[in-house]
C-alpha cells in the first residue's frame, strides 16, 4: 500500500511539474496534412487534477498547498 502511494504522488507531483513546464504549448503528431494537436490542461483542470490526488492520498495536504500555491501564483 505504501508503495503504491508512492508511486500515485511521484506520478501527480511529476504531472503537475510536466504540467507546468510545457504550459502554453502544443505538440503536433502525424505526417502530412492530418495533424492532432494536444492540448494542455487548462489551470482549472490541474488544480482539479491536485485535488483529486490529495483526496486520494496521493500527496499530502501541505504538498497539495504548495503546488496550488505554485499553479495559482502562474
């Protein structure tokens, strides 16, 4: 179980900081005329996406505050 917690936090705390990093950018994949283009999460669903790994157990609440504090501070 804690290993398991571990692994969830590395993996939001990583997605937030990923998250954060590539802000206002897209990427395109494809070759020729069909390209999709990936959005990023909006502020909004980062925040939401925090959330959920604090209620989760995922991170605690004072990693939960320090990264809401990093997202809204952007």
């Amino acid at each position: 179980m804690k290993q398991k917690l571990i692994t969830m936090l590395r993996t939001a705390v990583g997605g937030v900081a990923l998250a954060g990093l590539l802000s206002g950018c897209a990427w395109s994949i494809g070759e020729g005329t069909e390209k999709k283009t990936l959005s990023q999460p909006t502020q909004g669903q980062e925040l939401i996406d925090l959330k959920k790994a604090k209620d989760q157990g995922a991170i605690t609440d004072e990693e939960y505050n320090h990264q809401r504090q990093k997202l809204l501070n952007q």
